[in-house]
C-alpha cells in the first residue's frame, strides 16, 4: 500500500501538509519536466533557480529520511509532463493512492483532476495551508461585497492574524502609511545589496543544463547568487529584515539608475517557489517593529505586500476562474514593441529596466507596475502579449500572482474587478520617482512634438480614446476635467504627439514568449 506525494516545482516546504501528515511508507515524487520549463519561455536564472531548488530540496527530504523518487530533466524516458511522469511512478512503486497539495495554477489543477480517472487510483488534493487566507475564506469573503477591494482585504487579515494590532486596533491609529513611503533618495545613499550565494556542485549542475537546454531564452544566466535552499533564504531574510527593512518604507517607490534593488526585500522569489513562508515573513517584520529597530511605515508598507496585496491577488485568481485572462476591457490589441526584450530604445526609463530584468529576472513594483505596465497599457497592448512577457522575465512569477497583477492591476483589462481605476500615468509621474529622466533622449518637461516625453501624449491620449469607458469613475473626474480645459487645440495637438510616436514603434519580437 504505497502512497505516492507528488510534490510540485513550487512547493518547496518542509511544512507542506502532505509532506507533514502523510504516511511513512510514502514515496515523494519529485520530477523536472519540459512542459514546466517552456510553456512559456522563462527566463533562464527563473528555470536556474527552480531546478537549482528542487535538487536542494529532494536531498533535504532525504536527509529527513523520506524516500524520494526523483526526475531529472534530462533522464532517459522523461516524457516531459506531470500526468506522464506520474503515470511512471504510479508503475515503478505498485502506488495506490495519490496525496497532493492544490495546484497554484489552473492548468496544473485540470491535469490533478484528471488523475484519478486516468491512472485508477484515489487522488487526495489537499488546501495549501501555507496561504494565511483559503480559497474557501476568500469565496466567502467576495460573497458578501459588491467591490472587492484590497484594502478592506488587508483589514480583514490584519484582524484575522493580530499584525501590528493593540486591543482590536491598528498600531499607531492608522491601517495604511502608504503616503509615508513616496520620498525621493538623496544622492550617494548606500544601499546594502542583498546577499547572494556562490553557486555548489549541484546548481553548477543546473546551470550547465540551463546554459545546454535553455541558452536561447530570455535573460543572463551568469551571475547566479540566488537563495537556493531554505537556510540560504533565511540568510536572506534576516539581511533585509535587519539591514534594509529599516528604510525599506521611505523608498519603496524610488527608481535609482544603476540600483536594482535599493531597500526592497527580493524575497518573492523564495515566497513563491516554498523556501519561506507568509507567516514567517510578515512575523519576522512585525517583531523588528516590537523590538524598536524598524519603523512602523517600513514595516505596515512591507505587511501589507505579505498578507495583503499577495493574498488578495490568489484570491482573485481562484475567484475569477480561468475566465479572467479572456477579459480586454479596452480593446487592446497593438503588439508588444521588441524593446521590451532588447531594450534597444531612448525611453531611458524602459531601456533601464528591461537591461535590470535581464541581468537579475527583478523589477521593483514601481518600474513593474508604472514604467514597463503603464506603458504597455497606454499604448494598447494586447493583454495577453504583455502577461506572457512578466511571466517570463521574472523569477518571481506564477501565474496566480502574475496574471491578476498585470490583467488586473497593470492594464485595467478585467474593467476594475482588481482595480478601481486604470493606474497610467504621464512623465511627471516618472520624474518625480526616478533619476532618469535628466539623462533621457526625451525631454519630460515638453508635452508634445517629436522630443517631448513620450508617456505626456500618451496619457493624455489614452484617456481620451477611453473616455466612453472610464468618465464615470469616481476616481478620474479631475484628470478629464484638466483634460477638457487644454481646449480644442491643445488637444489635438496632444493627440497628434500621441500618434507620431506610436507610429515609429518598432513591431513585436515573435518566439521570445511563446515556444513555437
């Protein structure tokens, strides 16, 4: 009577339910298969990394004296999916019996409800208890609301986990310091570089199969200095916690040429794949606010990413269902400029980007959400070229937490179920949180004309095709108001800027996404 627990390429948990309570004559299967690797064509440190992980983690199983049944990449009969490898295992143990933890992800969850018909055996799918807010919790919380709104989310789950509460209360009066956390660095601040870790024989390993099966994909392999095991990734941790949560708060925001990570944490990547969890992240950052060595704006900013915004995002995307991606509110359709892999454009702040997320698969959220999104949102991208780019280039991208935060968050294309307003934004915006745009092509000051900032006549121009859509929202009145004062004049010349430059966008990079 052999149970088998298959345990996925993001589940990479010592506390994982099925793991924790399931039988000791079970057999851990852990496999590498293609499908995973190339569905999308992922940045190569992602695939590193994940690899890299896995290996570490089946070796720690079997430390722990689990028996571990595992797949490489590149071993003889690999079929390259899920269900095949599965299938095999079921035969090579005599399994009668599958215990497994939810899938993250939609397409892996369909292939997990098709094993038990498929293969003959029971199939025990059990809730990932490493989220702080269950599927079912979720449910029950949309149920009852009309909008499903972040904020009221992290409320509830501030009440729910007793963070940074006195008496039923936030601390310090308010739920949300966020207008604390927009200041602009000075110059020469010295940023502490989160830890990186020389690479051991078996990510050595990884990296020549990457390099070997994967060199024609996004992204530089060298230098790799992620966290791969779950020691490395407390080592993590504790760095930003002591060294960068500090003033994490004040320059959340900030975009600094030449510092891709300033005070922000770079733990998503370990969140996602399983090395740290949600409880322990959002409690280490409480407990340095009760000890007096990180302030209450830094922490309250950096809780509410943790049980917030990353809960509420998995919520959404299992209370949307597989649907939501199909949504285009705004009817967009133009095709992904190739600069978004080449980085081959003036745009100094997208330029800038796109060469970080090269080098490091990392953005912040900012250059996330109001350099890289905004601009593919002002100018029309279809949705769907857009979500596969940021599910590629990021080590910290799932869909689950990829699709609701650019489908939703970035371009607005599921209406306002996320989001309750469009968040596009003109040069001013850029200048005002970066140092780029003194060194830019464009000149930010100009509003129109062939060296005017791109994102002035952009934006101003996205409103107006979009105006039939979005005049009535609450939170829009002042920008058409302003935008009807320029006159008719000032207008047209607007949006005869906005049209020369889109003009002059070079066409999509086919195959960088997509395998073919």
């Amino acid at each position: 009577m052999t149970t088998l627990i298959p345990v996925l390429g993001d589940q990479l948990s010592h506390g994982l339910v099925s793991v924790r309570d399931g039988p000791a004559e079970a057999v851990v299967l852990m496999v590498e298969v293609a499908d995973e690797a190339a569905y999308v064509r992922h940045h190569k440190k992602k695939i590193a990394l994940i690899l890299s992980a896995m290996r570490h983690f089946a070796d720690e199983l079997r430390a722990a004296g689990w028996t571990v049944d595992y797949v490489k990449l590149d071993d003889d009969g690999n079929t390259g999916s899920f269900t095949g490898e599965v299938g095999r295992a079921i035969e090579r143990h005599h399994a009668t019996s599958i215990r497994i933890v939810e899938s993250g992800e939609w397409r892996v969850a369909a292939m997990i409800d098709g094993w038990a018909a498929r293969f003959g055996v029971p199939v025990e799918v059990l809730p990932d208890d490493r989220f702080l807010c269950s599927r079912a919790d979720f449910a029950e919380w949309a149920a009852a609301r009309k909008r499903l709104i972040m904020e009221d989310f992290y409320r509830e789950m501030r009440k729910r986990t007793g963070l940074l509460m006195a008496f039923g209360k936030p601390i310090g009066t308010r739920w949300n310091f966020d207008a604390d956390n927009r200041k602009v660095p000075p110059r020469g601040l010295n940023y502490p570089a989160p830890p990186e870790f020389e690479p051991d024989e078996i990510t050595r390993e990884v990296l020549d199969l990457v390099g070997r099966r994967f060199g024609d994909h996004f992204g530089d392999l060298d230098p790799f200095g992620f966290a791969v095991t779950r020691a490395q990734a407390l080592v993590a941790l504790d760095h930003f916690i002591t060294v960068a949560l500090p003033r994490f708060g004040d320059y959340q925001d900030a975009i600094v040429e030449g510092q891709a990570f300033l005070y922000h944490a770079i733990l998503s990547p370990y969140l996602n794949c399983g090395l740290l969890t949600a409880h322990e992240v959002a409690h280490a950052a409480a407990e340095a606010y009760a000890r007096g060595d990180a302030p209450l704006n830094a922490v309250e900013g950096f809780v509410r990413q943790i049980i917030g915004w990353r809960e509420y995002v998995r919520g959404i995307y299992w209370h949307a269902g597989p649907g939501y991606k199909d949504s285009n509110a705004l009817g967009a359709t133009r095709d992904l400029p190739d600069f978004y892999w080449t980085g081959d454009t003036d745009l100094r702040c997208i330029a800038q980007s796109v060469a970080q997320v090269r080098a490091h698969a990392y953005n912040h959220h900012i250059q996330r959400l109001m350099v890289l999104g905004n601009f593919a949102m002002l100018i029309g991208v279809e949705p769907a070229q857009i979500e596969d780019w940021f599910l590629v280039v990021y080590a910290d991208a799932y869909e689950w937490v990829e699709l609701p935060n650019v489908h939703g968050m970035s371009q607005f294309a599921d209406g306002g179920l996320l989001g309750s307003k469009p968040y596009a934004g003109g040069g001013a915006y850029i200048d005002r949180m970066s140092d780029h745009c003194g060194r830019c092509r464009y000149d930010v000051k100009q509003k129109t004309g062939p060296d005017a900032c791109p994102f002035n006549a952009l934006y101003w121009d996205f409103l107006a095709r979009h105006r039939e859509l979005l005049k009535g929202n609450s939170r829009l009145w002042r920008m058409y108001d302003g935008w009807d004062r320029l006159g008719p004049e000032r207008q047209a010349a607007t949006r005869a800027s906005a049209a020369a430059f889109m003009a002059t966008l070079p066409p999509a990079a086919r195959g960088w996404a997509v395998a073919e």
